[in-house]
C-alpha cells in the first residue's frame, strides 16, 4: 500500500489527509508547530473568548465542490463578516460601496457619484478602481484617487512595504451596492466550536496519523510519495534564492469592558503603525465581561526572525518558476498550498488545490 507524507497540517495538508484516507491510504501527517491548523488555528483563551492566533479567518465561498467536501466537518453559524476602515476620523464600510460614499462626502457630492455608477454600472457589481482610473470621465477618476488615497495607499504601504500590483487591491473593488457584508459568497460563516476542532475533525480518521513538533528537513524517514505544503524554497535548501513574504504581529490586549469596537475588523488605512485592529468575540458570539484584541503590524519576513504570511506574489513568478522546474525532476513529489504553490489563497482555494491535487495524484 503507498505510504503518504504530508508536510503541513494546515487546511491544506488537512483536506488531502482526508480524501486519502476515505480512499483507502494511509497518511502521516508531520507539522514542525505544535499544534494542527496552520495559519487557520485558534484557541480559547482565559476569557472564554475563541482567538484566531494568526488573524482573522472567515470561510467563504461559492464553490459546491468546496462545500460538498466541508460541510461533514464545519457547521457554520451565521456569522457575516464586516469591515470599517477609519478615514479621516470617519468610521465607515469597506469595501467602499454606497454606504461609504454617503458617510465620506457631503450629500451633493456623493449623490451625484451615486448617480453616475449607477448609469454606468449594475447595481451590485463589483469595479476594481483600475477601471474607474481608465474612464474618459473627471468624476470617477476623482473617485479612483479618493479611494486609492484614503484606502489603499497608507493600508497597503503599511501591508507590503510598497504600492502593491493591482491585483491585489482588486480583491477590494468598489461595490456598486448598499450591503455592507465583506463577502456576498453562498456559504460563509465561522465554523462552530472554530477551525482547529474542525480541522481536528478532518484529520480524524483511522488511516491517519498525526505527528506534530516534526520539521520535515530532520525528519529523514522515506515514504513513497510526499505533498508538501511548506515553502517551495525551504525544501530545495534556497538554492536559487529565498522567495519573498511578509509576515505579521499580533499583538493582544485585553480590556476590561464588554466590547473595544464596533465590529470585528476595523481598519487603518492612515496615521496608525498598525493596519487592522480584530476583536475576536465578534466571531463566535463569545459570553464574557472582557474582551481581546489584537493589532496587526506588517513586516518583512526574516529566516529564522518571523513566519511566512503572504507570498509576494507578483514580482517573484521567475524565481517560483525556477523551483517548479526543480520540482518536477522528483517523482512523487507534490508542493500545494498557500507555501507551496506561493499563491495568495484564502481557505476556499486552498481546498480546491487540495481537491485537484488529489483528482490528479490520490490514485
Ligand atoms: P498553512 O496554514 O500555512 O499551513 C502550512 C503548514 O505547514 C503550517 O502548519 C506549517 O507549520 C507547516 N510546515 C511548513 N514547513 C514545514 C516543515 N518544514 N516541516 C513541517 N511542517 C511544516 N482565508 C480565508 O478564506 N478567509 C479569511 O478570512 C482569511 N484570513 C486570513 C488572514 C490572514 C492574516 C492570513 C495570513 C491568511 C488568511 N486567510 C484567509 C488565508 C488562509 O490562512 C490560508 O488560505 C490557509 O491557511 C492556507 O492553508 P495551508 O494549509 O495552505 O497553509
Ligand atoms: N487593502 C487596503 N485597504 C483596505 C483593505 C485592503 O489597502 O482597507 C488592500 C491591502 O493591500 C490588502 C489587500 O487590499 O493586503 C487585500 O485585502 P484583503 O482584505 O483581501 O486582505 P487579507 O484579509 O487577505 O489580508
């Protein structure tokens, strides 16, 4: 029978471990944490409060694939996720919609903005602001800036480092629409009892081993096939360089009053060392009189200094590239997720990677 190694018991490694083993192999997981998760990983904390100890994780997606595999582990509760951001001592919606152009300009200006989207776009669409910028038109280019200035360009300096490419900011278009959700997707939600017990409960089957505290470069043991969900670059010892990420702080706080902010996530796209503040009793409606935050710095990734958060996706294809080509010399050697595949994934993609991967290479 094939023995299966997976690097990472992240959601990943998790979702792969899974399909595996309802197919009859058998698996080992090995994570160097000391815990399962990944970066999806939370905790109950002393205040009754559940802490997403990598930042905020809300499951979305339109995806039946995606849900058809999750939904024996994950009852989603009826959370939906929203976003303020504080501009110019105005706490208001993002992604900038309706809402926000009502609360950011007097009431002529953003009527008449009002007006003009709506003639020109659907109502509920969703326009990234590189497609206002190319309009033969003063308003929307007016509007391009506005929101490039005041959301965008202190945020995203703070996050990267640098301006990022525009199809990272496209993650956050405007939406031509009063709902002020962060996602519109079919299922979302925070996974009742939070995403290690479900995680947990993926990784719950007998052909299924877990070995944590296990770093994958000391541990030397041959399998017949590995899936490797840690850094694509880590693995072939950097020979052509280190791939680039940013990492993040969390630095927690907790206050002795029932609630800090006014929902989960607030950001600062201006004037702050930090770029989001999270409150984490927001997501699982936790019961208790004190509450915990956390503010998110951004920074390089250092070896040895921090973790991987976010690939750098856009300016480092050439040399990911030299490692995929390094890659495919090994047989029964598969890299996959967020590390892996140096892809921005959220948790939905991260489970179709996991799905595809196992449609080419589970047999
Ligand atoms: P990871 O979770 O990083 O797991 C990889 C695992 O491999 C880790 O546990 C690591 O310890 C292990 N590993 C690495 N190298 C080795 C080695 N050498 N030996 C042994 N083990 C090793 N997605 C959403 O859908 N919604 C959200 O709201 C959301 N919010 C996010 C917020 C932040 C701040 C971040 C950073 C990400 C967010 N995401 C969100 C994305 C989500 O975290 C990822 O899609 C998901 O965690 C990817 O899972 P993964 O298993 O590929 O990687
Ligand atoms: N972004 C920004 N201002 C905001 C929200 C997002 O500049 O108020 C940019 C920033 O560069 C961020 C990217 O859009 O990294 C993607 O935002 P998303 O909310 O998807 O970030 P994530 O939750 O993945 O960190």
């Amino acid at each position: 029978m094939t023995e299966n190694l997976i690097v990472g018991a992240g959601i990943t490694g998790a979702t792969l471990a899974r399909l595996l083993a309802q197919a009859g192999q058998k698996v080992l997981v090995i994570d160097k944490k000391d815990h399962i998760a990944g970066h999806c990983y939370d905790y109950i904390d002393e205040n009754n409060i559940c802490i997403h100890k990598y930042g905020s994780h809300i499951f979305h997606t339109d995806n039946e694939r995606v849900w058809n595999f999750l939904k024996p582990f994950a009852d989603l509760n009826t959370y939906r996720h929203k976003v303020t951001a504080l501009i110019d001592g105005i706490e208001t919606t993002i992604p900038f919609n309706m809402n926000t152009l009502k609360s950011v300009f007097p009431d002529s200006i953003a009527q008449k903005l009002e007006e003009k989207l709506l003639a020109k776009y659907a109502y509920n669409q969703k326009i990234p602001i590189a497609e206002f910028k190319m309009q033969d038109d003063a308003d929307l280019q007016f509007l391009a800036r506005y929101v490039y200035e005041k959301v965008f360009e202190g945020y995203s300096t703070k996050q990267w480092g640098c301006i990022p490419d525009s199809s990272v900011t496209a993650r956050v278009p405007v939406y031509i629409s009063r709902d002020d959700r962060y996602f519109q997707d079919k299922y979302q939600g925070i996974p009742l009892g939070g995403y290690t017990k479900m995680i947990a409960r993926m990784l719950n089957h007998p052909n299924v081993r877990v070995r944590l505290r296990t770093d994958y470069r000391t541990y030397k043991r041959k399998h017949d096939r590995i899936f490797y969900t840690g850094s694509i670059d880590e693995f072939f010892d950097y020979k052509f360089g280190p791939l680039p990420y940013r990492s993040l702080t969390f630095k927690l706080e907790t206050h002795d009053k029932t609630f800090y902010q006014s929902n989960a996530v607030i950001n600062y796209p201006c004037n702050y060392d930090f770029v989001r503040i999270h409150e984490y009793k927001y997501y699982l409606d936790d019961k208790s009189d004190k509450t915990v935050i956390a503010k998110e710095y951004s920074e390089d990734f250092e070896l040895g200094k921090n973790d991987r958060y976010y690939p750098i996706v856009a300016t480092n294809q050439a040399l990911h590239n030299a490692y995929l080509v390094e890659a495919q010399k090994h047989n029964n050697l598969h890299f996959l997720g967020r590390l892996g595949d140096y892809k921005y994934y959220d948790m939905d993609d991260a489970i179709t990677r996991a799905l595809d991967v196992f449609a080419q290479e589970g047999r």
